[in-house]
C-alpha cells in the first residue's frame, strides 16, 4: 500500500525542480489562494470550500484528473498548515495514485506563540516563490 509522503517547502520545491512532471496542487479554499498568495505555477484544486465548507472527495479526483494527473504522476499537496493536504493526499492514495504527498507545514506554517502563522516555517517563511493576485 502507498503512504502519504511528507516533505518539507524546500524539499517540495527541490522535487519540483528535479521532475518537469511533478505537479504542484493548493488544496486550499478560494479566499485563501485570493487574498493570502499561492505557490507559483500550481495547480488550484480546493479540498474544502465554500458554499458547503465539505470536503466532496469525488469532485477533487475528478478536478486532479481535468488538469491530467495520471495515477502515476508526482503529486505535491500544499494547504495553510498541512491538514487539509493530509487528508486530500489519503483521498488520492485511496483513489490509486501512487506517488502523492504534501508539505507538512503548508504555505502559512505552523503558530508561533502568538497565534499567528509566517514567522516559523512555510512555503512564504521559506521564501520559495508566491504570488498574490
């Protein structure tokens, strides 16, 4: 059985570089893609958004497929903080693909002690290429 692969945004982006193939998908909701930035040359696929705010796994495969992910292909899930990649990357897996994994500590990263995201670690954090639209 396939597992989820875990990387960290410089090892996502080093495989990136390393397979033309692999692809890039932001699993997150279309507020967070607007308004916050997203990865350069990624795909937008959002695991969760709104009206429902429910993930509706059948629509997801079938968005990855639209952009032509083979089964085989290299899959790279980036979210805010690496849940929601987490868990679309278990969708894929269970799906049949058999090369995904996602970045533990998303675009944002994880809380500092103040509550808030972008000053421990993440793709910005990192300063792997954005942008914000």
């Amino acid at each position: 059985m396939n597992r989820l692969i875990q990387y960290t945004p410089k090892k996502a982006y080093e495989r990136l570089q390393a397979n033309q193939g692999a692809v890039l998908v932001d699993v997150r909701c279309e507020a967070e893609n607007k308004f916050v930035g997203r990865p350069i040359e990624c795909i937008f696929v959002p695991w969760i958004d709104e009206p429902d705010w429910e993930p509706c796994p059948d629509n997801f495969i079938v968005a990855i497929q639209r952009f032509g992910c083979q089964l085989d292909t290299e899959i790279i899930l980036i979210c805010r903080s690496g849940y929601r990649s987490t868990d679309a990357g278990h969708c894929l897996i269970n799906q049949g693909f058999s090369n995904v994994s996602h970045i533990v500590s998303g675009f944002e990263g994880d809380l500092d002690e103040n509550n808030q995201r972008g000053s421990v670690n993440g793709w910005r954090h990192d300063g792997i290429p954005w942008e914000q639209c």
